[in-house]
C-alpha cells in the first residue's frame, strides 16, 4: 500500500534556512528489489532514526510524516495540526539481514505504547504511536 509521505528532512532544513516550506505530502516510492519497507511513528522522527540505524541489514532511515487526512499537506500545515499526519520514519532494510520482527521489537523498546497522546516530551497528535503496514 502506498502511504503519503513528507520528506520532513527537505522542509526542515528549507524553513531554518527561512525559505518557504512548499515541500508538499507525496506517495512514497517503492523499495528498491530486494529490499523492504517498514514505517514507525514514535514521536519525534529524529530520535526514531538512530535505533533503526544501529541495526544491520537497515539500508536507510527518512523521515517524514504518514497517516494525514489531508492530501498535499505542508510542513507548515503538519506542525499545526488537525492534517492527521503523525511524524514517522520509513525504514528500507534488507529481509535476509533484519527481520521486521526484529524492526518491531526495537520499535516497541524505543516508544510508551500507554501514551496515545504523543511520546515522552513530544505531545500531541503528530506524535502520537503507530506502525503503517506496506503489505
């Protein structure tokens, strides 16, 4: 299943700069042949990357945002709220080398599953917990 996706690296880096965040939602590509797509919110999706990273057969880590009722959200749009976007972090791994059973369960180490409203410090509907299923 394709799943929206805002490269909220790009849209970052453009609004610190003070330029205009026109990055817009968009679907996410596919994984390369061979590979596999896995996709976490957990709160803040800078602090998601790194446990990902540390894990080898991981090929990348994107974040970005997910799960929105809005199509063609900004970043701008995203940060206030009400989109539905939660912020997330798409994981492309190699299956021969990381199970996605082995991906869950660093996920669950790394989030507060009782916490529907976001995730330690980072409250609010973007943070909140969820995993999206690719297939």
């Amino acid at each position: 299943m394709k799943r929206l996706w805002l490269a909220a690296a790009v849209a970052a880096a453009l609004a610190s700069a003070g330029l205009h965040a026109e990055e817009r939602t968009q679907l996410a590509p596919d994984a390369p042949p061979g590979l596999a797509l896995a996709t976490f919110a957990g709160g803040c999706f800078w602090c998601m990357e790194p446990p990902f990273d540390k894990l080898a057969g991981v090929v990348s880590t994107t974040s970005g945002y997910t799960g929105g009722h809005v199509p063609g959200a900004t970043y701008k749009d995203v940060s206030r709220g009400g989109t539905g976007h939660t912020e997330a972090v798409r994981v492309v791994f190699d299956p021969v080398q990381v199970s996605y059973e082995q991906l869950v369960d660093t996920f669950w180490k790394n989030v507060d599953p009782l916490d529907p409203e976001g995730q330690f410090c980072d409250q609010g509907d973007m943070y909140r917990p969820a995993i999206f299923t690719h297939d």
